[in-house]
C-alpha cells in the first residue's frame, strides 16, 4: 500500500532537509508550511511539489498543531499518512518496517501504527531525562484524526493502534535559548488547556513542579545523565511550574479566584517566623 510522508513546517530551514531525504522512500510527500520566511518552501520543492500553504499554524495561531495535521490529511492521496517532524529524522530501519507493515495488508480493524522515538537534547542522547514513549505517527488515511489539544495533541480513532520497533531520531534543540524560547509558547497553551477542565489550582504550581523533578530526576534517572540531566530535571520542572503559574494568572485576572486565599498564610506565617533566621544566617547585603 502506498504512504505519504507529512511534514509541518515554519521556519524550518536549517533541518527540513535531512527531514525530506529521510523520507524519500515515502510514494508521496505533503509538506504543509505555515507561511514561512526563510525560505523552507523553496528547500522543500526540491523533494516534492505537494507544498500547501495554510495559517492554522504560525506566528497568528500558535496552538494550530492539531488543525494543521488535520488539514494536511485532507490532502493526502495516499491510504496510509506517516507524520514526522522537521526536526526528526526517519531510520532506514523504521522505513523498513512501514513498507513492510504495509505490504502484509493489515487488517480493516488497524487505523494506525505507533511507534517509538530516540531524543537528542543539544546534540546529546537523552534516554533517562525525555525517555522514549510511543507516539502515534503512521494513520490509515480517512480512519484516524488528530484531536482538538493546543499543543501535544493526539489520535482519535475506533480503530486497532498496533506497535512498530524502529525509531524516529528526534534533534529537539540546539541551545538552552532556543529550548526556553519554545517552553514559553508550549507552557501557555497548556496553561488555556488547564482552564478547559477548571484544574484546582491552590498549591499545584509548587507540588506539580516539584513531583515533575522527583519523576524525572530519581524515579526515571535522570542523575545518570550527569550535569545534564539535572539541569533538564529543573527545566522540565520549570516547564509544570510556569504551566501551572499561567493558568493561576488567568484565573485571577478574570476574577475567578482571588490574589491571595486563606489557605496561604499557614505558608506566610512560616515564612515569617523564618525570615530572622535565615536574615542571621545570611546577612543582606547592600
């Protein structure tokens, strides 16, 4: 059966192209462009002609992902739609594994194929701090859709999900800036994800944040990493605080819940009954 290799990009240019001639295997490539301004599209023609323009997913709507992919499906000719990444790269093993899956014709039952991901933080493999869980990649097009999540959406379907072995190789990021530059546009919209379900919100930011560094640091192992994993324990950390910190501002400023709760000045009077000693301890300076 034949498969159409999906990529979504903006701005894309310094890594779109090992993305296409890792797919080049692929009968059919879609690349769906969000009106990009370094020239992606001219590098994408290159590997194919099916370039679509669309703005559910730029600078104007940056919680697009879902409505992009979704749009991107619609224009697949193909039966089965592999989606990856600019910034992942496709293994001649799993591009194996997928011709493979799909010349055995699965079943009317399988909607979709899942898979796992190899992830590369700075140039640096990171088994302990991001793991590898599966993602949902490979759909039988017209039989699965991505839901309606402003960001880290995921599959809808009926349908049976069946596992591949082989791997994508995810480059995330290439520096602490570029990964801050991206946690501020992802915490906020899950920070108006939070505010779809009404999330209690007293103590969270603090206990979350907190529960996410012990998760990752001791309980998955991060320490192994060395240096590196504890600092992206605390960034990961950072990640559920500023999450959980946005959705706080929301509420209040929509006047749902108040500046300050009775709830806190257990914390305020602690704090207070502290603050001589830790002064004594370590005297302010000038």
């Amino acid at each position: 059966m034949k498969v159409a290799a999906v990529i979504l990009t903006f701005n894309e240019a310094a890594r779109v192209r090992d993305c296409l001639e890792s797919v080049r295997w692929a009968d059919e490539i879609v690349v769906v462009d969000g009106h990009s301004t370094d020239g992606t599209p001219d590098i994408a023609r290159e590997y194919t002609e099916r370039i679509f323009l669309s703005d559910r997913l730029g600078p104007k709507n940056p919680g697009g992902y879902s409505d992009q992919r979704n749009f991107a499906l619609e224009n697949v000719t193909s039966p089965w739609t592999f989606f990856i990444d600019a910034d992942e790269r496709c293994t001649p093993e799993l591009a194996d594994e997928i011709r493979k899956a799909l010349a055995d014709e699965p079943g009317d039952d399988v909607a979709a194929y899942q898979m796992r991901r190899k992830e590369f933080f700075f140039g640096v493999h990171t088994p302990y701090t991001h793991g590898s869980g599966w993602l949902v990649r490979l759909l039988r097009t017209g039989r699965a859709r991505w839901n309606d999540r402003l960001v880290h959406e995921g599959i809808v379907t009926t349908g049976t999900i069946r596992q591949l072995q082989g791997m994508l190789l995810h480059y995330s990021k290439d520096s602490i800036a570029d990964y801050l530059a991206t946690l501020n546009r992802y915490t906020s919209l899950e920070a108006a994800e939070l505010a779809k379900t009404n999330a209690p919100l007293l103590r969270r930011p603090l206990l979350e944040s907190f529960r996410t560094f012990c998760n990752l640091y001791i309980y998955k192992g991060a320490y192994r990493e060395g240096a590196f994993g504890l600092v992206m324990s605390a960034f990961l950390a950072n990640y559920t605080f500023q999450t959980w910190a946005k959705h706080w501002e929301s509420e209040m400023k929509s006047g749902r819940i108040p500046a300050t709760h009775p709830r806190f000045r257990v914390l305020e009077t602690v704090a207070a009954i502290l603050r001589p000693v830790w002064i004594t301890l370590r005297p302010p300076r000038d």
